[in-house]
C-alpha cells in the first residue's frame, strides 16, 4: 500500500481506536500549513519527533495515548524518510523510543509499531555504525532488545519482533562479507536461550510431566526466523543440531515439530549457497549425531532432517549426493532390523525420500562404469534387505523396492532381477501373507523392465508347465495392468501363440456341448492374455519392425472373429498412434535438446517414423474397422469410433478423400433404400429391441467421425450430405446425426473456413429447416445455430432475428440439455449483437420487404426478445420472461439502466396474472431482479412489487408459497427488514415476523457457537471448513435455483427436521452421505466370517432395519360355546394365581390405573397429538399393526374350526366381505339408541 493510502485510511477510521491518530495527524497537518512547509515524509518524520519528545522521556511515557498515536505514524513515515536523516537522528530517537519498548506497561499496539520504526532505523544504518560495541548506544544494543521482545508472551508482538529481526538481517549493510554484522551475535544469544531452557525443562520433566513450557517454543520460532534470514554461522551448527535432536527426543510432538522446522529453514537457506560447503558441514554434523539403533523417540526425526538436508544437498551438488547414495543406503538399512514400527516406517521414508532425490535423472542415460557401480550396490543393499535377517520389515522394503524400480526406470535390468526373483518366490508361497505388496513390487518391476525381461525371470508355466516349477496365471492380471514402452515382438513372439494354444483347446471342445469348469477357465486366459495387449502397444520400443502387414491381418481377423476381444484390440490401436503422437507433443528444452527421460528413449524423429509406418497400413485398418463398426449394436461401438479417430487424423490426405467417396456413395444408396421402407418396416424394426441400425445411420456415424479431417476438396460433398438429411423429419434419429456435421467441422481450421464461405447458404439452409425439426435433435439443432453465430458477417445478422423466436421457446424445452444450450445460445447472440453489425430486417421472413436496417446493439437484442411478452400462448410468453431472465443477468452491466427499468415495470405487471407457467418464469425473474441489479432500481419497485408478489404468497400448487417466501428472505437480506415492511400488506406481515425471529435465532445460535468455541487454543481448535462447492453448472443456475446454506438451514429449523441428538436430519445424511458409511448385515444364528467371499454380501451402504418382533400375546380362554373366560380358576387344568394373572394380562392391559393411567393416556399409544394450527390426530399405525396381528391370531386360532365345521369368526367375515368390496345388509338400530353417522356416535 502506498503513503497516500495509507493517509487517506488514517483520515477517514472506521474505528474507534484509530480516531485519535487522525486527530494528531490533522493537528500535525495544521503545524505544516501554518509554517508553510511541504507535506513531505521528511516534514511528517521532524514533526513527529518533536512530538515523541513530549509524549515520552528517555525514562517513562508521560502520555499513553499521545505516545500511541505519535510512534504509529512514526512507523508510517520512517520507512519513506530519507536514509542520511535516519542515521543522524539514530540516537535521539532510540532514546524516546526506549520507554515504549523496555516499559512492562506498554500496550500492544504501541509496541509493535515502536518495532516498526526501530526496523526502519536498522536497516538503514551503515557498516560503521553496526561496529559500534553491544554496550554503547548503537544498532547491536537495538538488536539484543529486539531479541528480548521476540520472547514476549503477546503472540503479534512476538512475530513482529520476529519480522522484523529477519528483515534487518536478511539486508546487511555493503561490505565484503555476505553474513551480516550481527547474525552471529543473534545466533549466539538464541542457541544460550535454547540451551538454558531445555535444562530447566528437564529440571522439571519429573515434576511435571503433562506441562510444557512454551517459552522453548517461542525460543525455537526465534532460532528460526535469525535462521531464515540467510543460514546459521559454521561455527555454530553443531551445537545447534545437538540442542534441536535433543529437544526433538523428548516425545512433546509441538516441541518436535518446532525444531524440525528450525531444520528446514536452514535447509532452505542454504539450498541457495554455490558449492555446498556450508550444507555439507552441517549434514556432517547431523551425521555424527546419529542416536542408538533403539532410540524410538529420537530416531524418527533424525530420520527426517537427514533425508531433508541431502534433498537439498542434491539440489546443490548432485553428482556428490549421487556418489553418496550406497553408504546411505548401507547405514539406514540397519535401522530396519528394528522391532519398532516407527523406526522401519521412519527408515523406509528416509530410504524412499534418498532414492528420489539423491539419483539424478540424468545418470539413467549415462553408461559410465561409475554409474553402473552406484546402481549395482545401491540394487544390491535393497536386495539384501529381502533376507530373512529383516523379514519383519519386508512390507517396508516393497515400498522401497516400489521407489527404486520407479526411479530406475529401464537401469533396472539386470541389477534388480534377483530381487524380482525372490519376490516372486515368496509370492509364489501359498502361506505368505504380503500377497498384495508383493503383487505391487512386481507389477512396478513389470512396468520399469519389461515383461520381456521378468518372464523368463518369473514364467508363467501355463501352455507346458514344467515339473517343480509353479503356474503363475496370477501375473496375468498385472501384465494387464503394469505392461508399457516395451517390445511389441514379445506379444507376438509368446503370447499370441500362447492364446492360440488355449483357443485350440476351446474349440477342440465344441461350442453345442455344456461348457466344463476348465473350458471356462481356458477362455478366460484367452481374454486375459489379450488385455495386455494395450499396454504392449503403449509407446513400443519396436513398432517398426513388428507391426507389419502380417500382424495387422492376424489381428484383423482377430476382431471380426472374436466379438468379446474388440474393446482390447481397438484400445491397442488406439495407444500406438496415440503415444507416437503424445511424444511429438513434449517441448524441448532451451538448447532444443529432448527430454529423453520424458519420452522414453523414443526421440521425435522416431515418433514421426512409428506415424508414418501406421499411416501406410491405415487405409485397410480404415476398412476393416468400418466392417466391424456396421456390425456392432449402437451401445457397444464406443472404443470403435476412438480407434477409427485415431487412424483418421494420420490416414494420408489422397486415402482419405477416396474413404469419403465410398462411405457417401454406400449412403446415397442407404438414403434411398431408407425413403422406400413403409412405415409398417419401420415400425416392426423399432420393436426389436436389439436390432442393427438402419444402414444409413451407420454410414451418417462414420461421415461424422470423417468430418474434421476432410480436405477443403471434400466440403462440397459433405454439405450436399447435409443439405440432404437436415430436412428428415421422418427420421429424427438421422436428422439429428446430420446436425452434428456443423460443429464437428468446426473443430479444425479448415473446417471453420469453409463454414465462413458457405455462410450465407447454411443460413438459409438452417432458418428454412427450423419448421422440420423433430424433438431428439433439438439441441443438436442449437448447438449447429451457436456455432454459425461466429461466422456471421457484420454487414448482416439478419440471421440473429430469423432465429430468436426458436432459441426462445427452446429456454422451456423438457429436455434439460436442450434449455442450456438454448441459454448458451441466447447469451452469444447477445455477444455478437454487442460487438456491433447491421441488422437487415428486409431478410427476415416474418418482417415487410421495406423494413429498415437496423444496428445492432444490446439495446435492440433486449427490444427483439420483449416482443415474445405479447404472444399468444402463455407458453411463449413464459419462455420469453426465461429468456429476458437469463439475458439480463448476463448483460446487466452493459445495457442501459434505464432499459432495465422499464423491462422490471413490464415485468412486474405479468405478476397479476392468472396463469401459473408465466408467473413461475417471472419469479425467477424477480428473485435475478433482488439478487443482480441496482438497489435503487429495485426498491423503487417495491409499492406495487411486493403487494403483487404477495397475492401468490397464498398459492400452495408448484411451490409458489416457498418460492415467495424466499424471495422475500432475499429482499429482507440486501434492503433491510423496514424497508420491505413498509409495502408489506398488513394480511402478511405475519411472514415477515417469522423472517425476523428466523433470522434471529440463528444469529443466536450462530454467537453462541462462536462463543463456545472462541475459548479453545489455537492448536486444538478445528479447521475451517472447506468452502462450499456449488452444484449448479454456472452462476445463473445457482442464483435462480440455489440458495445460501443458512436459509437452507432455516428452513430445517423451520420444518422440526430435527433427530434423536438434536441435530437437523438434512446435515446429518449430508455428513453421512460425504463420510462413506458402511454397515455389516448380522445373522443372528451364525457369526460373520470376514475372511468368506461371501461376506461381502453382508457389506450394506445403508442402515439395516431390525425386524420389527410382534409382541408375544396369550391366547385368551374360551369355552366350548365361544365365551370369554374370565377368573376361571382351574377349569382349564391349569388353575393358579399364574393362570389368572395371564388372563388379566390380556383383558385389562397390566391393569394400569391412577397416575399410570393418565401418563398412558398422554403419552401411549392412543394418546393424540397437536397438528398444525392445533387440530388434533391419533395415530393408527399402531391399531393397522394390531389389526394384522389379530388377523394373524384369527387365522391360527380359527384354523381348525373351519377345517372341522366349516364356519369362521364373525369378525373375519365382515373384514372380508369389507376387503371384497360388498356391503353387508345393516342391523336393526335398538330402541332408544341415537342415529349414527359413519358408524360414531
């Protein structure tokens, strides 16, 4: 921020605390005017300091606030005041200084900003000056007190004093020497203070072992900001790593972290230094220091800084960290022997963390015998670590086997074969538990080697399985996954034969017998072997010379044959032109030389060598891949048309244009094939649910997919194809394809200068076809009419007004994809309508022959849409508000203000009428109205705004209540609660009321959370929630369909959509739904075995409901007539007090009386509930469950009756004969029974 506005911020304070510094600035201002003196910085600073003379002595502050205010715009001044001032005025000013930096009493504020100004005098002070003696008045005196306060208690004067040391030592003054002047009396002062205070933590580590003190830790931000500031002296870093491994060592992860960091910023600051002299001494230092084997707190972050210092060490000097490398290996290899995971875990990070940093990417091209000699030790140390020696850590050792494969790349072979081997052993083991791990070292030994070089290492076994040796169709799968930038001859040479042998095996079979087990298992090696495939055409080392004619028929063959390998075969041809072209692609570096790391070892010329090989043998793979695609179902040809592109962007100009002619001339003959079908072919043909395509549709596919490779000589053909099939509204699905031919041939150059020449016919082309268009290539349609919009020239867009008509219907299209392009469509006629133009109104076909030409404005855009607001449906008329809607937020900017606000009082009208479709779209409208435009223009709305909006505030159809009740929300939000109220009818003002307490309670909510949580430390308080995502597209979506979390969250509030905790349902599942959760289905009679395949059947992403038990009921006792039978003592046989209690249990209900009773009555299962507006329900849930219960009674209980006497209860019959719809003849009401209705009383 500059002086002025700095200034212009302390003039006008917006706070209350900083208008006493404008008052001293103005009465300082008034000095200068009164004396006729420049307001220059230099002025301010000699005023100033008067100023300080008489707020503060060289003893004490005479005046608190004086001297806040003075020393603030010191800070303020001193750094724009000239250097020579500064340092003649050094003395004085530090002298009025000293009270408001050594005074206890002094607040905050007025220290930090005497920090400021004290940094201002530092830097500017000259050689001669820091030679001054630490005990005399000079800059090293100022620097110790800064020292001092960088140990302060108040977090902002402690970091400031921490800048502030930086920053002065960070600009030493000019002299010979780079370090400055007083960096080591800094380093020597903190390393006293670091050591000091780590005796007296571990004086009282036995007396308080859950205490810290954090003076250790504001030390070691202070060793760490002198450190920052350009390296700690040689001298000194011994004892300083010592002191910082000490204090990592004692098991406080705040403490440990804090010296770490003290580690990286001398890392940091060296990582700059030529010659790594400095950055060797202290990885030396480091070194020496190593702890004991078992140290399972101090050996972790030793760990760390090593690999940390010889990352920047090779950054510095590569080729010495890289000789280094086999004894780092060999000295933290042996920690892995540790029974402590921290220390293998710490050991094979260290180990990874080396490999990727100390091994350049530039020796994997250098064949020296040196390099070779580093690779082999290091390949033999990692090797070795796979003894049984260190088998408890061999789940580390795969990582690190994992990084060195990775790093090696194609140098792994042959120094890490043996490790490949006795991974594979062990994989091979059917009781070795590192299955997985093992799988993953192979797969990378797969991927950096090859599997030309790990197959004979680890065979397969499959086709001639060798006595002793194991088969290994497990590695099939990996080959699948891990095969790249190999031998293309290794595919044919052994796995072709190898599919060959199984198929035989298949077909030897028969395809009319019952398939076996072994033949299932035989078609599954068949395909497995051919998913590798991809990868061996990923990047081929030796495209040239296998991918002959030879093996393109075999494979030709192989994809009309075998419908289930196509998918596999395509994605191969796919990658080999795919990867050549991706290398052609990689920039070269500044010299021009290629980055043959990057590029595999295949340069640029051998790229465009593997293109022009597969260029030559395009033509019959063109042919044989359009075969299979007119023999392919629609679903399934997906990966045929990837392929087919591929092929076509490297077939040769003269062999492409003769493709086109073929695919157009088997279309004409389609096309009139298709013309002659009746419609009783078509629609027997439409029934058939996997029936082929039309023929024609095929070849429309392919024309397409040809379509932006086309020569300019070709175009003419393609529009006639075009011109031919626009117009098929016979066919939509055709007419649909044919609108996809305009934006494919933009795509490229060519392309889109043949649309600009033919320009005027596809205009009318496309304004004539607009009549014919069928539903299903509507959006295509707007996607063709969005991409002429760039084309049009600015001497006629008579095009624009021809079309608008449709673009706006189309904003009320079903189909969703269409309403967006649609908007799309409408906001770039309204970019092009910006950019200026003449629009030829006589060229319109709804407009006279004499009409005049217009220009083309924003203004004149808006005018042509508003003439949709007097159609003659209300369906035109809506779709006409959607569009102004979506134009306006668009372009409110850049139209007129007071268009807008004659648009807003046209529209506030269609909020009286009667029809729903138009005042759904107008309040959609209203809502980009409060959101979007000016307040004023808004709010001059609100007499006649709100009241209409009002009357539909009582509409429950299509959310009309909700919707206004929102809208109403936004406008209490951004106008105020008073302003909305004062046009609020008096009827529903009572909305407004519930707005209010809404608003308020979660205010409330919202200040007591904060409350509750502003206690918490810094450390244990939560993160800060990652900002929302939006789920709409654009802004527009969400402004008319979104809304804020906190109405979101009041409208919860509102709803009771609370849970059991108190917490709303709708965070809840959110949480839920954002966490993953999953559940275990138990079987109550069989414990759940987590190691059976079947188990994760019992795996459920959602909550398992309980089956809900029916309450035990006893049967009640009847007699041989039917009757009840209560206290019947021992007539059953049973007899007892047991028997009766039974009976009692069932007729009376546990017999609850008194206050039992009156709690059942309000609070059981026939207690009622308050509805809204009070009305009272019961609930029948409960009664529905009984009466199912005693159905199920009934029928158990009555079963044998009617088996014996043929009659049921009567109960039964009358559910019945209800069930059965018939209505049963009523009884004869009793005398002196009133009349009932309904069957109540």
């Amino acid at each position: 921020m500059s002086l002025d506005a700095k200034l212009a911020k302390i003039r006008s304070p917006n706070l209350k605390n900083q208008q006493q510094v404008a008052v001293v600035l103005n009465a300082v201002e008034d000095i200068l005017r009164e004396q006729n003196t420049e307001f220059s910085p230099t002025a301010y600073f000699v005023a100033l300091l008067s100023l300080l003379q008489q707020a503060t002595t060289p003893t004490k502050i005479l005046n608190k606030d004086l001297a806040a205010s003075t020393v603030y715009l010191l800070d303020t001044f001193t750094p724009h005041t000239p250097t020579p001032l500064l340092r003649a005025k050094f003395s004085q000013i530090l002298t009025h200084l000293i009270p408001a930096l050594t005074n206890p009493e002094a607040e905050a504020p007025l220290l930090r900003s005497a920090i400021g100004v004290l940094e201002a005098l530092l830097l500017a002070q000259d050689g001669a000056a820091w030679a001054i003696k630490q005990t005399e008045m000079g800059p090293r005196r100022a620097v110790s007190g800064l020292l001092n306060i960088g140990l302060d208690e108040r977090p902002k004067v402690r970091k400031r004093a921490q800048e502030a040391l930086t920053n002065v030592l960070k600009n030493p003054p000019p002299s010979p020497s780079l370090d400055h002047p007083a960096s080591d009396m800094c380093a020597a002062t903190t390393l006293l203070n670091v050591q000091a205070l780590v005796k007296a933590a571990e004086a009282q580590a036995g007396k308080k072992k859950n205490e810290r003190d954090p003076r250790l830790i504001h030390c070691l931000q202070l060793v760490k900001s002198v450190a920052a500031a350009g390296g700690w002296p040689s001298k000194r870093i011994e004892a300083l790593c010592e002191a910082l491994l000490g204090i990592a060592r004692s098991g406080n992860e705040f403490l440990a972290m804090a010296a770490l960091g003290v580690f990286e910023e001398i890392f940091g600051g060296l990582a700059e230094e030529v010659g790594g002299g400095k950055l060797e001494v202290v990885i030396e230092a480091i070194s020496e220091l190593r702890p004991s084997k078992s140290d399972s707190q101090l050996l972790p972050p030793w760990l760390a800084v090593l690999s940390r210092g010889y990352e920047v060490y090779s950054v510095v000097s590569e080729d010495k960290a890289f000789a280094k490398l086999p004894e780092l290996f060999t000295l933290i290899s042996t920690f892995l022997e540790s029974p402590a995971h921290n220390i293998r875990s710490s050991s094979s990070q260290c180990l990874i963390s080396l490999i990727d940093s100390c091994i350049p990417e530039s020796s994997l091209l250098d064949i020296t015998r040196s390099t070779e000699t580093i690779f082999q030790q290091v390949a033999t140390a990692t090797t070795d670590l796979l003894s049984v020696r260190y088998q408890g850590a061999w789940v580390e050792v795969f990582d690190v086997l994992n990084a060195l494969f990775a790093k090696l790349k194609w140098r792994s072979d042959p120094v890490l074969s043996e490790a490949v081997k006795i991974v594979g052993d062990l994989r091979g083991n059917e009781g070795f538990q590192g299955k997985k791990q093992a799988d993953t070292v192979i797969s990378s030994a797969v991927h950096a080697m090859g599997p030309d070089v790990v197959l004979p290492i680890l065979p397969l076994n499959l086709e001639k399985p060798v006595r002793g040796q194991p088969g290994r169709a497990w590695m099939l799968p990996i080959l699948r996954d891990s095969v790249y930038n190999t031998k293309l001859g290794h595919f044919r040479q052994e796995m072709v034969p190898l599919s060959e042998a199984f198929f035989q095996k298949v077909v030897n079979f028969g395809e009319e017998k019952e398939k076996t087990m072994e033949i299932k298992i035989f078609e599954t090696l068949v395909g497995q072997i051919w998913a590798i495939l991809p990868g061996y055409c990923d990047l081929p080392t030796d495209l040239i010379e296998t991918f002959d004619q030879t093996f393109a028929e075999m494979l030709a063959n192989v994809l009309y044959q075998k419908v289930e390998l196509r998918s596999d075969i395509c994605k191969a041809l796919q990658n080999l032109i795919d990867s050549n072209k991706a290398i052609l692609e990689i920039e070269v570096d500044e010299d021009g030389q290629e980055d043959l790391i990057a590029q595999r070892r295949i340069t640029k010329q051998q790229a465009q060598d593997n293109l022009n090989h597969l260029a030559g043998l395009s033509g019959n793979m063109l042919a044989v891949l359009f075969n299979v695609y007119s023999t392919t179902l629609p679903q399934f040809r997906g990966f045929i048309l990837k392929c087919l592109n591929s092929f076509l962007s490297i077939t040769p100009r003269a062999e492409l244009m003769g493709t086109f002619e073929k695919v157009t001339a088997m279309l004409e003959t389609s096309l009139a094939e298709l013309g002659a079908q009746t419609q009783a072919d078509k629609q027997k043909k439409k029934k058939e649910t996997d029936a082929m395509p039309p023929m024609a549709h095929t070849l429309m596919d392919l024309v397409i997919t040809i379509t932006p490779y086309l020569p300019a000589e070709s175009y003419g053909a393609l529009f006639e194809i075009f011109n031919a099939t626009v117009s098929k509204e016979d066919d939509p699905q055709l007419q649909k394809k044919a609108y996809k031919v305009v934006p494919r041939l933009a795509e490229t150059e060519n392309g889109r200068k043949a649309l600009a020449a033919q320009t005027e016919a596809l205009q009318e082309l496309l304004i004539n076809s607009g009549e014919k268009v069928t539903p299903p290539a509507r959006r295509d349609r707007l996607v063709a009419l969005a991409q002429m919009i760039d084309f049009l020239p600015d001497e006629d867009l008579h095009f624009i007004p021809a079309v608008l008509s449709e673009v706006v219907i189309s904003a009320k299209e079903v189909n969703e994809k269409a309403r967006t392009a649609a908007f799309d469509l409408l906001v770039a006629m309204g970019e092009r309508m910006k950019s200026g133009g003449v629009l030829k109104n006589s060229k319109v076909a709804h407009m006279p022959d004499d009409a005049p030409d217009v220009k083309a404005t924003l203004e004149e855009y808006f005018t042509m849409v508003s003439a949709g607001l007097a159609g003659n449906t209300p369906h035109m008329v809506s779709a006409s508000i959607t569009a102004l809607t979506r134009i306006m937020w668009q372009f409110k900017d850049a139209v007129d203000a007071t268009l807008l606000g004659e648009l807003v009082s046209t529209l506030d009208l269609f909020l009286t009428s009667k029809n729903r479709e138009i005042v759904r779209s107008v309040l959609g409208f209203v809502k980009v109205c409060i959101i979007a435009l000016p307040k004023d223009m808004v709010e001059a709305r609100f007499p006649t705004l709100i009241p209409n909006l009002m009357v539909w505030s009582h509409e429950h159809k299509a959310h009309f209540k909700a919707k206004v009740k929102h809208l109403v929300e936004r406008m209490v939000r951004r106008f105020g609660l008073e302003s909305v109220e004062r046009h609020m009818p008096e009827d529903d003002k009572k909305l407004l009321a519930n707005i209010r307490k809404t608003r308020e309670r979660r205010k409330r909510k919202k200040d007591e959370a904060k409350a509750a949580g502003a206690g918490s430390d810094d450390e244990g308080a939560p993160a800060e929630p990652a900002p929302r995502k939006s789920k709409f597209e654009n802004e527009f979506d969400e402004a008319i369909y979104g809304s804020s979390d906190s109405e979101a969250s009041s409208d919860g509030e509102a709803a009771g959509d609370v849970d059991m905790d108190g917490a709303p349902m709708t965070n809840r599942k959110a949480a839920a739904k954002k966490h993953g959760q999953t559940f275990i289905v138990e079987d109550p009679d069989e414990p759940l075995d987590l190691l059976d395949r079947a188990s994760l059947a019992h795996i459920s992403s959602t909550r398992p409901l309980k089956a809900r038990v029916p309450k035990s009921r006893t049967k009640a006792r009847v007699n041989e007539d039917g009757k009840l039978l209560l206290n019947d003592d021992g007539k059953d046989g049973k007899g007892g007090k047991g028997a009766e209690d039974g009976d009692m249990d069932v007729d009376m209900d546990s017999g609850v009386g008194g206050v039992d009773a009156y709690v059942d009555a309000v609070a059981g299962k026939n207690a009622y509930t308050r509805g809204q507006r009070g009305k009272v329900k019961f609930s029948n849930k409960r009664a529905r469950e009984e009466e199912g219960e005693m159905e199920v009674d009934d029928d158990e209980g009555e079963g044998g009756k009617k088996e014996k006497g043929g009659y049921e209860s009567a109960g039964k019959k009358a559910r019945k004969g209800k069930a059965g719809g018939k209505t049963q003849q009523a009884q004869r009401k009793p005398l002196g029974m009133p009349k009932t209705k309904g069957g109540r009383r």
